[in-house]
C-alpha cells in the first residue's frame, strides 16, 4: 500500500515537474506582455526594437532612458522574473522528488535489482535536473536584477549594416579610448557592474546554501548506522557533491567581482565578441 501511494505521489510530482517545465518555455512572453505596454511577436522583433531603442538611447546622450527602451528593458524585466518564479518552482518540485526516490533507494532492501537501478537511475536524473533548474533560477534573478545589462547580447546578435553597426561602431570606440565616460555610456558600465555584482551575491549566497546542506548530510552520515550500507553510500555521494558544488559556486562570485571591480575593459571585450 505505501509503496502503490508512494508511486502515485511521484507521478504527480513529475507531471507538475513537466507543466512547470513547459510553462518556463511557453509562458514567459504572454505573461510578460500582460501590460498597457504590451509585448513582442516574438524574440526577431524584440531585438529589432531594442537595436532601434538603444541606437535612440546612444543619440542622446544623457541618462534617462527613451520611453520605447524603456518599454523594452520593463518588459525583459517582467520575463526574467516570469522564468525566475517558474524555475524556482520546478527546483523545489525536482528537490522534493529527488528526495523521495533516493529515500525509496535506501529503503528498498526488499525489491529486486532492477527495480533499485531504476530508482538509483532516476534518482541522478532528477538530481542532475535540479541543479539545472537551480541555474536557471540564478541566472533569470540576474537578468530580473540588470534587465538592461541582460538585453546587451541581443544588441550583436541582429543584422549587420545601418545605424545599428554604426552606433555598436561608436560605443567601441569611446570604451577602447579609456576616457571620460559619456553620461550614456556611463550607464552602460554601472549596469554591467551591478549585473556582476548581482550574480556574485547570488552565487555566494547559493554556496552558503549548498555548504549548509553538506554539512547536514555529513552529520546525518555519522550518524547513520554502518549497517545501513547503502543509506550510508547515498549520503557520501550527496556530501562529496555538495562539498564541491560551493567551490564552484565561488569562482563564479569571484570572477564577477573581479569584473564589476573593473567593469569597462570587460565591456569593452563583449562588444568585441570577446566575452
């Protein structure tokens, strides 16, 4: 009866896994565009009217943003966090669901050796689809945090030729001369920094987080009885991984501060396709 339960909840798990996963692809752009100002038909014109903003932006020189940029960077914002909420959501469905198929792992003594395979099979799977998840949650808060920063990509992505190359032209050269920033383009670097300096908090933040679970598994594997074998073995690997996943968590907070310190050369080498 527990385990016939068990499978039923897990099946729910994965299919409220799936929706989620489907809605981090299908709904940001609706949900994004539910505002007077609209949205875009699709990521085509959404670069085409940022080329178009930015250029208008670069012309004038100052530091406000244009009402059609910031119709685009408001609208980025509302579907980074769209994508962040959502992918949130399926870490702690995926984290739930890894739980219970590695408790079910430890648990059963009593079923043949395909079936632990299985279990142990989906077990990584699901673990390896959480940590997936936990990126995407780290890097759609960075883009909710630095919309503007974010959208930069797409400003090399689009069509050579016209005003676009030209005003791209005009920002490479005012970065490569090292001088006194424009109020423009002085806008541009802070916003770099901060998006630096916002996925170096949020990479430490999540190292903490990751170091704190592997000191509870590490404690719960003293604990655990050397009798239970494999109970013993799932929690070693989990420690081992969570004990090495904080180290790279912290060069990633390293290196983007090293960034945001000096955030102009950097720049400077993403225009040039560098970075």
């Amino acid at each position: 009866m527990w385990i016939s339960e068990r499978g039923s909840s897990d099946r729910v798990l994965t299919g409220v896994a799936a929706l989620l996963a489907a809605a981090f692809v299908l709904a940001p752009a609706p949900l994004a565009a539910i505002r007077p100002d609209g949205g875009f038909a699709g990521q085509g014109q959404l670069a085409g009217a940022l080329r178009a903003a930015f250029a208008e932006f670069w012309r004038s020189g100052g530091q406000s943003f244009s009402p059609s940029l910031t119709s685009v960077v408001d609208y980025w914002l509302r579907y980074h966090l769209v994508k962040a909420v959502t992918a949130a959501l399926l870490f702690a469905v995926l984290a739930v669901l890894g739980a219970r198929l590695w408790k079910a792992f430890t648990r059963g003594a009593g079923l043949g050796a395909g079936r632990r395979a299985a279990l142990a099979s989906a077990g990584v799977a699901v673990t390896a689809l959480a940590l997936f998840s936990l990126a995407l949650v780290m890097a759609n808060v960075q883009g909710s945090v630095t919309p503007f920063a974010s959208l930069l990509p797409m400003l090399l992505d689009g069509p050579g030729g016209g005003e676009s190359t030209a005003t791209l032209d005009q920002v490479r050269q005012r970065l490569a001369d090292g001088g006194q920033a424009s109020p423009a383009l002085q806008v541009m670097i802070d916003d770099f920094a901060r998006y630096h300096v916002a996925m170096a908090v949020i990479a430490g933040v999540v190292a903490a987080g990751i170091t704190a679970l592997s000191v509870l598994l590490w404690r719960r594997f003293a604990a655990t009885a050397r009798t239970e074998r494999r109970t013993r073995r799932v929690l070693a690997s989990f420690g081992v991984v969570t004990a090495l996943l904080p180290l790279v968590a912290g060069l990633i907070a390293v290196a983007n501060t090293t960034t945001a310190l000096d955030p102009a050369p950097a720049l400077l080498a993403f225009f040039e396709g560098g970075w």
